[in-house]
C-alpha cells in the first residue's frame, strides 16, 4: 500500500509515470505483433524509449514522451509514418477486467507513435490484462493489419 502511495506521488511530482501500466502494454503489444515486423518493432522501441507517461481524464488518454535535459526528444529513426500530423495508426478492441467492452486508438503525431486513448476511462483496471483483443489498422497507412488475438 505505502509503495503504490509513493509511486503516485512520484508520478504527480513528475507528471507522469516512467512505465506503461499492464493493460497500455498489453495493448501496444497487440499491435506490435499484429503488424509489419519492423513497424511492430520501431513501436515497442519507442514505447521503451518512453519516460514520461501521462495519463488524462481518468486513463480515457494516455499519452508517450521521451524527456532529454528537460525537453521532449523527437525519434525520427522510430517513424512509422510519412504523414505530417496526427494520424490514427490502429485500433483495438477488447474486454476489459470489469467485463466491459472497450476500444482504444493509438494515434501518431508526424508519423510517431504518441497516445492511446480509449472509449471508457482504464484507471481502475489498468493493472489488469485484456480479452476478447481484436486489432485493425488505419487504412491511410501503407501497411495492414488485422487479427483476432482473443484469449
């Protein structure tokens, strides 16, 4: 109990979290084994890269950064786009632990991977794995897919 106190107040104190929570992971890595290998791995590189996790309105948006000597880094090598802008890159489809159906978008912004954001707000099941995931990819891309990795 003392330790998720400390971790929450560290996280205020900072902005944010350093980790993505069970259930973020869960997510990317859905769509990190459900697209391109290269794409899947440039995003579970970025997510690593990550140091800053913010999440808003209750879990509804959870968004990635990488802070260097005070300013957000920008990983070029890490694109998984062309675009300029924001993008959306794919979207999941899951049961959460409360059995609710759910479904999160992750968006890029400049063809970087940035946020998650979800339909129904995660903060009381973010520790907890998803079923039922369903991934399909945003048409715009040059590259696809789609798969049923219920469990």
């Amino acid at each position: 109990m003392l330790t998720v106190s400390l971790d929450r107040f560290v996280a205020w104190f900072r902005g944010g979290y350093r980790h993505p929570a069970k259930l973020e992971r869960h997510i990317i890595e859905a769509v990190a084994s459900s697209t391109e290998r290269q794409l899947g791995e440039r995003l579970l590189e970025h997510v690593r890269r990550a140091n800053l996790i913010q999440r808003l309105d209750r879990g509804r948006e959870v968004n990635f950064y990488t802070i260097e000597n005070g300013k957000v880094r920008h990983h070029d090598d890490l694109r998984l786009s062309e675009g300029d802008g924001e993008a959306l890159f794919a979207t999941v489809t899951f049961v959460g632990s409360n059995g609710v159906k759910n479904r999160c978008k992750l968006w890029t912004v400049d063809g970087r991977f940035f946020s998650l954001e979800f339909d129904v707000p995660t903060e009381k099941m973010r520790g907890d794995a998803p079923t039922d995931v369903s991934v399909t990819c945003a048409q715009l891309l040059p590259h696809s897919c789609e798969s049923d990795l219920s469990s």
